[in-house]
C-alpha cells in the first residue's frame, strides 16, 4: 500500500465525513478505506481521527496533518496538469542545432510561422557543422542530414536528400562533362576542406560498392555556401546537396554530371533524446518543418 493512497484516504474521509462516503468517491470499499487510514497512522505513529459510527472528529494532530496533504495532493495535481498542458500546448525554450548553411535556410527562417502559431515558446538556434552531443549540451533537438543516429535518440525523417556534382553549362561547355569518376581527375573541383585545408573527398556509389574520390583544385574552403557560390560562377566542379541547390538545376543554371555514380538517396532528419512523454515544443515545431518541405514546390523556390 503506497503512501499516496493512504493520503488519499484520510483526505477524502475527511472531506466526505465519512468513510462509506469516502469509499463511494474513490470506487472502494469503506473497509478498504479504513485499512488505508488504520496504515497510515501506523506508519505516522499518530493518531489522525477519532471515528464511530456516526462522524469522523480529527485529533490536533490529524488537523496539521490534514493542511499539508491538502497542499501536497494540490501541488501534485498541479504538477500532473502542467505536464498535461505540456503535451498540447507548446510552452518554454526550444534550444535547437542545425546545420549552418542548411539552418540559415531551411530552419531558422520558419522560426516565425511557428511562433506565430505558438506564441509561448522561445526559441534559441545553433547553426553549426560540428555533430553536437545533444543531451550533454543541453539541446531539445536538432537537424541531421544522413550518417549514423545514436540508437539512444528518436529520429523522424523531414525530407530526402541526395549528394550530386554539378557545374554551370558554361563551365562543362568549356571543359568538357565528365563521363567516369576518373575523368575528375581532368577538372577543376571545388572541394570542401578541413582544419589545416586538408581535403575531404567526395563519396560515390560504383558498381554496388561506396567509394571514396580525391579531388583537386585552385579553390576549396571548410563553407559550403562559398563552395555553392564558386559552382554557380562556372569556377569548377562541386559536390553539393540537392536541398542546396535544387532550385538551381531546376532553372537549369546548374546541371548534375556522373548521376550513375551517385550515393542513393538519404534523410534530413529531426533528432531528440528518447523520453516517454515528448513536450509540444518539440513535436510541433518538427510538424512545421514537415509541412513545410512537403509543400509542392518548396525546394525549387528561390532561397
């Protein structure tokens, strides 16, 4: 028998005046009722109500007692509605990583038709490339294209993505289109660099297996918007995503090459720590970007 039973039990009593009345409100027996009162004062070591069969009179004792479990059942009702509330209604800070070029893009700015819809949250971005421990530095969520998601985290896909290289007409028709993967070698790739320019290779998919590319070039930067800039200048070769630059092949100001050679397809995911009951703040704003991306026409607009 749990202490908040037997709380229960004895407010209840006393609130009802009796224990068959109290035991018609809880859907128990009125033996049960006072099995739970008779529990409670054991364990108290306290007498809390005098009781014939007629009325329930409280000791000086029980009177005490009874405020503070009138407090203690309030603040836990309060509690309970709270968390209620919680699951229905977005309330609080959302604290949320994303990408830098993508957030720029594709989050951050639907910050306002969210709170427009939800205006008791506050919202905090961090729009980097580096792969946050979510948990250990405080996030409620954050924004993952493709690898691997810790199995300790929820994830739910908002869009699908694919890697291409791609280059401007006046480019390829200057230097030719590359038909294999070794033909790279003959152009000019815009590369993606790390700390210290290191080069990152490009990753592409040949007769079944993933591959890894070494390319080279007069231009490469640790930005991907510069990367995309330097591509739609006719300056090389670039391997971007097709969020980033859908738009652009659609007009036909960029063109894909080396298509049979592609990674297939991957998700832009939404991420968050598994937890039984997932606050508003989260869901909802995951709803908002997946009704944004799902619009017709989304990733062809002009960013």
């Amino acid at each position: 028998m749990d202490k908040l039973t037997q709380i229960e039990a004895f407010v209840t009593a006393v609130e009802k005046g009796s224990l068959a009345r109290a035991a018609l409100a809880q859907g128990i027996t009125p033996a049960m009722v006072g099995r739970r009162i008779d529990a409670l004062e054991q364990r108290l070591g306290a007498k809390l109500l005098h009781r014939t069969t007629r009325q329930l009179t409280l000791t000086e004792q029980g009177t005490v007692f009874l405020d503070d479990c009138r407090k203690l059942l309030g603040d836990l009702d309060s509690a309970e509605q709270n968390i209620s509330e919680g699951r229905h209604k977005a309330t609080g800070h959302l604290i949320v990583s994303a990408p830098a070029s993508f957030g720029r893009q594709h989050v951050a700015p639907h910050a306002s038709v969210f709170m427009a819809a939800n205006p008791d949250v506050r919202i905090s971005f961090n729009l980097t490339d580096l792969v946050i421990d979510l948990a250990r530095e405080g996030y409620d969520m954050g924004i993952r294209i493709g690898g691997a998601i810790d199995p300790n985290f929820v994830a739910i896909k908002l869009a699908s993505n694919r890697r291409v290289v791609c280059a401007t007409p006046n480019y390829l028709q200057r230097h030719g289109t590359p038909q294999t993967l070794e033909d790279l070698a003959l152009h000019n790739c815009l590369a993606f660099n790390l700390q210290g320019g290191q080069q990152r290779g490009w990753y592409f998919q040949k007769d079944g297996k993933p591959v890894t590319i070494k390319v080279h070039g007069n231009l490469d930067c640790n930005d991907g918007e510069l990367l995309y800039r330097w591509a739609s200048e006719g300056l090389g070769l670039a391997w971007r995503s097709t969020w980033e630059i859908q738009s652009q092949l659609a007009a036909g100001s960029l063109i894909t090459v080396l298509d049979n050679y592609a990674l297939p397809d991957y998700n832009i995911m939404a991420v968050y720590p598994q937890q039984r009951h997932v606050p508003a703040k989260i869901r909802f704003f995951i709803d908002t970007l997946k009704s944004l991306y799902a619009q017709p026409g989304y990733w062809t607009q002009k960013s």
